[in-house]
C-alpha cells in the first residue's frame, strides 16, 4: 500500500501521537504507521505524557492504550476523553486488549467526531487498522466488532432487538462499526437505496432519530443499546 486513502485526500501526512507503556507494541506500531507515510510526532508511556504531547503538537490523532501507569486502570481512558472535551478535532483512537464494554461506550457517549475503540489484535489486520486510523483522523467513527456483538446482543436489549429483520441486524451492527451506507452495501451486497430504506426502518423500531452525521448517529445507538 503506497500512500493510504486518508493521507492522500489531505495532501498531507497524517500527524499522530501515541501512547502506551509496552514499548514493544508502541513501536511496532510506530514503524507501521511510518511506513505508510503518516508522521508520529511523538510516542509516549503514560497519560500525562500524552495530554502534554497533544497540547503542544496538535496531532489529527491520538492512539491511545486504556491502560498505562501509574495504577494500570482506567488512565488512557481518562487521558482520551479529556482530549476529546479539549480538542474535539482530534481524534482519538482508543486500544484494549479486551472487550470491555463500559470503556466503549463511555468514550462514544460523547458525541464527539473521530473517535474509534479497537482491540489491540486488530493491529495485525493491517489493511484495517490503517483504515481506521485515517477514518478517525477525517472524524469517522470506528468500533471494535467485538465490542458491538456485545452492545447489540445484551439479554436487556432481546425484546427491543427482536422487532429487527435478520438484514437489519446486519445493517445496524455494520452501522455501529462506523461504515457508512456505501460500505455496509458493499459488505452487504446490497443497494445504498436498500440500506437506506434499513436504516431508516431500524430507527423507526427502536424509537431513535437519524442525525445528519453518521458517528452522532453511531453513537445514539450505541447510547440506546446500551443503557440499562
């Protein structure tokens, strides 16, 4: 891959920060994205680090890992939403290396533009990730799969769910990974008209109103799906 979609549309590199304290994986990482011609203006072990690096470069994204120092918890989290309130342009692309579901939700309830939760494994998708890394940055929405069989299929939200087509659980679960209607109908093998006409009816169902911007959209979803 010579030059990604995200980076040519631009006409200029990507600028990215990166925090995690396992330094294997943070450079990893580095070496990936530099290959493709996205320019990580800093790499960084723990949360401050990182609040102070964004403040000072203005990246177009941060990637970030939930957990780093000190108590190993909920610091990248904590470090992702307050750049999200601070600088609501960048955006932040958030990596665990487990499902966990009240992270997700708590970083897409939001709001904001460009923000994506992914396990770390999808780094090894390479395609992918670089995908989803340009789509945050242009203000996409990206969620971890994983993370939204769990959202969607919650035994709280059966009764909810069950007035959906079997399509229609597609649609809304490829939705709520971030496609927009002409990606869901390449997946789908379906028309835009079709998806529309899905989306339209998902949303009817479940009580919630289409925004004009597909992560809002998203992330009322995801907000509806998840609350007990």
């Amino acid at each position: 891959m010579d030059g990604s979609p995200g980076t040519e549309s631009r006409g200029e590199p990507l600028t990215v920060v990166l925090a995690d304290d396992a330094v294997l994986l943070r450079e990893g990482v580095r070496s990936l994205l530099e290959d493709e011609g996205i320019s990580v203006v800093a790499s960084v072990g723990d949360g401050q680090e990182l609040l102070r690096a964004v403040a000072r470069l203005r990246p177009d994204l941060a990637i970030v890992d939930v957990r780093m120092p000190p108590t190993h918890t909920t610091e990248g989290l904590e470090a992702a939403l307050s750049i999200k309130r601070r600088f609501p342009d960048i955006g932040v692309l958030v990596l665990s290396q487990y499902v966990l579901r009240e992270y997700a939700t708590e970083l897409l309830g939001t709001e904001s533009v460009g923000v994506g939760y992914l396990l770390k494994n999808r780094v090894t998708d390479i395609d992918r990730f670089l995908e989803s890394v340009n789509r945050i940055a242009e203000g996409g929405t990206v969620i971890d799969p994983d993370v939204v069989r769990q959202l969607l299929y919650t035994s709280e939200k059966q009764d909810s769910l069950a007035a959906l087509t079997p399509r229609e659980n597609e649609v809304l679960e490829a939705m709520a990974e971030g496609l927009s209607n002409r990606g869901i109908s390449e997946r789908l093998f379906v028309s835009v008209s079709s998806v529309e006409k899905a989306i339209s009816a998902i949303f009817d169902k479940l009580g919630l109103h289409a925004g004009e911007s597909t992560s809002r959209r998203v992330a009322a979803v995801l907000a509806y799906l998840n609350r007990s």
